[in-house]
C-alpha cells in the first residue's frame, strides 16, 4: 500500500474484496491462477506494510499530523499539508536519502525559518515509530511462519524515516530482508523493487507468495515478476488511505493471521 502522493481528498475507498475461505483460495480466480494450486508451496513470503501488517493513516490521522508539522514550523496547517502531499514522490523514490533531508526539505517548501528543522527532523522520527507498532496476533504468526521454515522479506513503498525507524521496530527482528522504495530508488509496482526483495531473499520468483493489500498495483506487479500474490483485506479497516488500486481477480486472504493456514493447505494440495 502506497499513500497518495497529491491529496488527502483522493478517494480512500475499497471496492469490495471478495474473500474466500482459506480452503478455498487456492482454487478461486481465473484458469490461468488456478495452477497455483498444483505449484510448490512457496517458500518464502513477501508481505507489504501499510494496509498489510500495520494500519495505513486514515485521512482525519494524515491531517492530524499535518497540523502537527504546521505548529512545528509555525506555518498554516493546508501549507504543511500541501507541503507533505506534494513531496511524496520525494520522499518515497529515493530523491531524498534520510530523514534529515525530508526535514530540510519540508522546512524549505514551508518558507520555515531553517533552526525548525531539528524539530520537524525529530517529529518524522516520532511518527514514523508510532506507525511502525504491530498487533501481538500479528508478531505470533510472524513468529509461527518463522518456525515454520518460512523466509519473510518486507516491501514497501516508505519514506527515509520509516527506513530508519524500522530496525527499531518489534516488527524487524521477524524478519529476513526489509527493501523500501527510498532506498531502491522506486515505487510500486516498479519490477526492481520485486527484484530487490528476491535479491535479498536469495530466492528466485517462483519460490515466492506476495501478500499485500493492493495499492500501488502491487499485486500485479508481483505476478509481472514472476511470483504468486494474495490479496489480504487492509489492516485497519478501509478509511485507510491508499493510492493505485486495481481490480484484482485472484486469490484473497482476510487477514495476515490466515497465512500460516494458507500455507498448510497449499502444502496438502
């Protein structure tokens, strides 16, 4: 899942996900998926982060902390807003390399006196940790997929500060390799930031279940490189905001609590 990169006004709605019964997903979708049923069990699973494993910010949050920006640097909140929407690209395709440059450049498309920029610096840094904490059910399946023998790499379309805030994060210890879009130098559903996953991973395509909530036309993408996808309804209910939807006809999970199921039945198939 991505964030809109213009506007908060964009629309944040889902169409309705068409779950299925964990038996059952692997049998759904078109004749061209349906010999997923009859592939390996992967061995590896790729998870996105904002909508997947933690809950993407909802508009009235995106506009709280917009404000918050706004008091720091004592501008107008639309001004820190519209500095925040119009930067995403910035922030999230490697333009801008940590969070002490987004800093400098918020403080500067802000027309902000530049002794603010510690402060805004340091409330990136806040937020991003704040964004990052997961749900205990979420760390025990994590948990379970590692003992299982399951390789987990996350990818996700981040800006410097989440990068920087991740290895802090009780999510990082479950996980393999972390690939983030500042650091590639692209954004969903760009086919090297898949590749830079399976890179890390040391596995080739095929080997690989990409689970993710949609965004960024991240499925797609997943299966233009050559993986598997499922489609997981987005954490935190559907007022988080995303950006790049597609219809997507395949399989789908309720929740990343169903993974472990999902395997095992793959592997009874």
């Amino acid at each position: 899942m991505r964030y809109p990169p213009t506007s908060t006004t964009l629309s944040t709605s889902l169409s309705a996900i068409n779950t299925h019964p964990v038996s059952d997903v692997l049998l759904g979708g078109s004749p061209r998926r349906d010999s997923a049923s009859r592939a390996p069990r992967p061995t590896a699973v790729i998870l996105d982060l904002f909508g997947t494993l933690v809950a993407a910010p909802s508009a009235v949050e995106r506009s709280v902390a917009a404000t918050r920006f706004a008091g720091t640097m004592r501008v107008s909140p639309a001004v820190a807003e519209s500095a925040l929407s119009d930067s995403w690209r910035a922030r999230h395709d490697g333009q801008l390399r940590s969070t002490t440059e987004v800093a400098a450049h918020l403080v500067a498309r802000c027309d902000a006196p530049a002794s603010h920029m510690d402060k805004v610096e340091q409330l990136l840094a806040e937020l991003a940790r704040d964004r990052l904490q997961a749900d205990a059910s979420l760390l025990r399946v994590l948990e379970e997929l590692r003992h299982g023998g399951v390789r987990l790499a996350v990818l996700s379309d981040a800006s410097p500060d989440i990068a920087e805030a991740w290895s802090h994060s009780d999510l990082a210890p479950h996980f393999d390799a972390a690939v983030f879009s500042c650091r590639v130098g692209a954004v969903k559903p760009a086919p090297q930031l898949f590749g830079a996953a399976l890179e890390a991973l040391g596995i080739g395509p095929k080997q690989a279940l990409y689970c993710g909530d949609g965004g960024g036309d991240e499925l797609a993408g997943a299966e233009r490189a050559g993986m598997r996808a499922v489609r997981v309804e987005r954490r935190g209910g559907q007022h988080g905001l995303a950006f790049g939807e597609t219809a997507w006809p395949g399989r789908a999970i309720p929740e990343v609590e169903a993974l472990p199921s999902l395997l095992s039945t793959w592997r009874d198939r």
